[in-house]
C-alpha cells in the first residue's frame, strides 16, 4: 500500500488530473462524470460548505502510476480468472488506462480506488457478475449491511429492484439475516460472490480494493449474471467480457488436464505453448506491443506515432512502467553472448530494460508461487507434461459442469465465442470428458494450495530472444546484453 501520508491529492497525480470519473449522487443514486481535478477539490472543501454529497466508487487504475503502489492479497492472484484464464498477450496489449469498453483487451476490474466523503451512501447492490471482491480501507472507515445470497433472499433483491422504490424501503428489513459489520482503517475485506450490500461511509475514506471471478463458486457467479440480465443492467456496470472468460476458463482447464489445446495455432504461440517458425516472430507477445517496441527499439513508423499522439490529444495516456533498474541483476549464459558479439545500441537496450521490468514481479504475479508451496500432483501444470493424476476439487467440476450447460444454452447470437477459441463444440466435448475422467476425483487430494490452471512463466531470456527477432535489421541483433 501507498505510505501512510497519502491521499487523494496523490490519486490525482497518479491518475491524471484529467482522467473522468463516474460520481454518484447520494441523494439520486445516480451517476454523474467528473475530471479528478474537479472531484478532488469537491473531496478537500470543508463538509459544512459541500452542498451535495458525491462518491467515487468505480475508479480502476490499472495501466496507471499508482497501480504500481498497490498489490492485491496474494490468494487473489491465485485464483483469479484474469491472471490465469484470459490469454496473457491480450492484456499486454492494453494500453489504455480508461475503462472505455471500445479500447479493452480484457476485463479491467482488478484495482478500484474508492474516495467517499462523510454522509455517503451506496444503497443494496450485487457486484457485477457475481464477483468477489477485495476490499482494504486504507483511511477512513466504512459500515456494511450484509445480506447472505439465500434463493429466497436473491428473490427478494430481484423484486426490490425491479419495483423502482428502491428510495422508500430498506431491503435490509425484508430479507433474511442482515447484518451489519464496521471496518476501521486498515482492515481488509472480503465479500464472497452473490452477496447483497449496502455501504456507509462515516468519515471521509479512501479504499482500494478490486472484483475477482473464480472457479469455486461458478453457478452463484452465473446466477448472479441472469439476475442483471433479468433486471436489465446497463452494460458500463456489468463485467466486461463475461461469456468470452467462461469459453477460456474451459478451455485451460482442459489444457492443464489433459495438455489439449482448444486455442487458435497464433494463440497457442502468442501463449507460448508451441514453439513459434523459425523466422522473425513475436514469440509470446501480441503483435501490437511488437509495433510500439520496434518504434521505441528499431526508430520504425514515426508517422504511426505521430497519429497515435493526435487521436490521445485531450486525454491521459497510461504510464510507462518505473525502469529505475530495480531488477535483480542477471547475465545472459556465455554461448549466447559469444553468438551476439557486439555491445548493445541505446535505444534497444533502454527498451529492453523497460521489457524486462515489465516482466517482473507485478506482470508475471499470476504464475509466480511461494518457494514453499506443495507440488501438485502433476508437478508443474503450467511447464510439464502431466505425469500423475491431477485431482480437481468438488467446486470446480461443479463450475465447470455448470458453464458447460450455460454456454451450451446460449442461442448462437449469444455465445459470445471469442478469436483465439478454434472450435467452440469440440472444446464443450473436451470439457465433459475431463468432468466424467474426474467425477471421482479424491477432495482430499485436490487440496495442494496450488491452482491447477496458470499460463507459462515468461523469463528474461525470452524477453531477450522476443526483443532480438523483432528488430529488422541484422546490426541490431548483433548484440552482447549484461541485465541490470
């Protein structure tokens, strides 16, 4: 987390002062657009003089300065689709800091910055598509009212919502087992999928905190995601991507089983799973990094660059990852600096430091695990050729049971299947051979503390390899790299 001094004079900073915001009204429940500069002088007047009341509650700052202050809990890299389903060379391609749907390359829910004044009320909500969420107030304080995800009380919820007089009844005295909880600063929350939340602020607070899908509570994430279709959500605040997420959940857990890829040949090489042709490649990244890298490495299309200045005129860009050369030193091994030669030209070599800072800690998180953590009983699922059965817990064949049938219902206007699934019918018959190989699957066994599903680790040397077949010309390969 940031230092203790921090506020929200610094989220502005971090952000861009001209990044817009959507503010509710507390008194409407409605939302408005703000620019950080103007929201931060609203936060900092003395409350006697704050005619309204207006809530910050949906500002992500992934791709941002401070993205780099903040780190989620660890058992949230873990297990989060976003980090170990969705293809890895998509969410290298974003660039974009907004959450302008047109500019997404996956869903970007990962880290929210919460800036609520005294008074503020966000009434009974569910988070998008069932989401869990993490949730660390680090000044201020918050009360929750929570309700538990009954039938009865999710039936309860869907009738309050749909008869508009939201404003005239406290769901909480409707439904079943409310209760209330009060977090002071410096706790840390979690809220499972499906449960039904009112939130109060009772001094002026800062959070941050973050939305997770999951593979151990999948049919309540599904429930929750016809409720809003049923209750007719806006698409700007429901999870981006949701159907194209479940296709490449089956798809790697049917990878990380049986080592069967359902992914397109340019994903499965973009991902790292099969070696890419012998020639100039873009091993393992997507083809639009490789354009920004041979501009910044190789001095290629100003003329593209100049266009991409004049269409981001007006907005905050997303900043550059730090390169203070905070990397651990390393060397490349001696055949491949005999093989290179030459030392490295400056603009390459700077570029590749930014690289491989990028594949430090915080971008390869989701495949990195303790030193100290049990095997599975495949060994390493994301580098090895399973050799022992690997079991699978009873929440995950119930999740994967359960987007089979959902995915299978859809009509084809609906599926939502995604470019890097190769045959979407072929993948559903995959899925149901792994649910009848593992029905009897011993839970015991399936508890390791390890996920099953990760992505292969990128190391420096593929960085390295990625960097040099990306340059076109044959000097500026001829090279002899020392990594600090």
């Amino acid at each position: 987390m940031p230092d203790p001094d921090f506020t929200v004079r610094d989220v502005k900073l971090l952000v861009g002062s001209r990044r817009l915001v959507d503010v509710m009204d507390v008194n409407t429940q409605k939302g408005t657009e703000m620019s950080m500069s103007q929201f931060v002088r609203y936060y900092e007047t003395p409350e006697a003089q704050r005619d309204k009341l207006y809530n910050v509650i949906s500002l992500e700052f992934s791709h941002t300065k401070l993205e780099h202050l903040v780190k989620r809990p660890t058992v949230v890299d873990l297990v989060d689709w976003v980090d170990n389903m969705w293809p890895q060379h998509l969410k290298e391609k974003q660039t974009e800091a907004t959450n302008a749907i047109a500019e997404m390359k996956y869903p970007k829910v990962k880290k929210y910055c919460l800036m609520s004044v005294k008074g503020c009320f966000t009434d009974f909500h569910i988070d998008f598509g069932g989401t869990s969420v993490w949730y660390h107030v680090f000044r201020g304080g918050k009360i929750f009212w929570l309700i538990p995800p009954t039938l009865h009380n999710l039936a309860l919820y869907e009738e309050w919502v749909l008869s508009g007089k939201q404003s005239d009844i406290f769901l909480g005295d409707r439904v079943e087992r409310c209760q209330r909880i009060e977090l002071k600063q410096g706790y840390t929350f979690f809220i499972p999928s499906g449960w039904i939340h009112a939130v109060y602020t009772p001094v002026d607070s800062l959070v941050f905190g973050g939305n997770i899908l999951h593979s151990f509570n999948v049919p309540m994430q599904l429930r929750i995601y016809e409720i809003e279709d049923r209750t007719r959500v806006q698409p700007k605040f429901r999870y981006p991507f949701y159907y194209e997420m479940c296709w490449y959940v089956l798809e790697r857990y049917v990878y990380c089983v049986t080592q069967r890829s359902h992914l397109t040949q340019e994903y499965q090489r973009e991902s790292m799973l099969i070696d890419a042709p012998r020639k100039p490649s873009i091993d393992g990244f997507s083809s639009d990094s490789w354009l920004e890298m041979e501009e910044e490495a190789c001095d290629q299309q100003p003329q593209e660059e100049e266009e991409k200045d004049e269409e981001g005129e007006g907005r905050d860009r997303a900043p550059k990852p730090p390169t203070d050369g905070s990397a651990s030193p390393t060397s490349m091994p001696s055949e491949d600096q005999e093989a290179l030669g030459k030392k490295p030209k400056a603009p390459a070599l700077r570029f590749l430091k930014r690289t491989l800072s990028n594949e430090s800690e915080e971008s390869v998180k989701s495949t990195t695990l303790p030193v100290d953590y049990p095997k599975t009983p495949t060994g390493s699922p994301a580098t090895e050729v399973s050799t022992k059965w690997t079991h699978l817990t009873e929440f995950e064949l119930k999740g994967l049971k359960a987007l089979v049938e959902k995915l299978e219902s859809l009509p084809e206007n609906k599926k939502c299947v995604p470019e890097g699934i190769e045959d979407p019918q072929a993948l559903l018959e995959g899925v149901k051979n792994v649910l009848k190989e593992h029905a009897d699957d011993d839970p015991s066994l399936a508890i390791t503390g390890v996920p099953v599903v990760t992505w292969p680790k990128k190391t420096p040397k593929t960085a390295i390899r990625s960097l040099i077949s990306a340059c076109p010309s044959s000097n500026a390969v001829e090279t002899s790299v020392t990594l600090t």
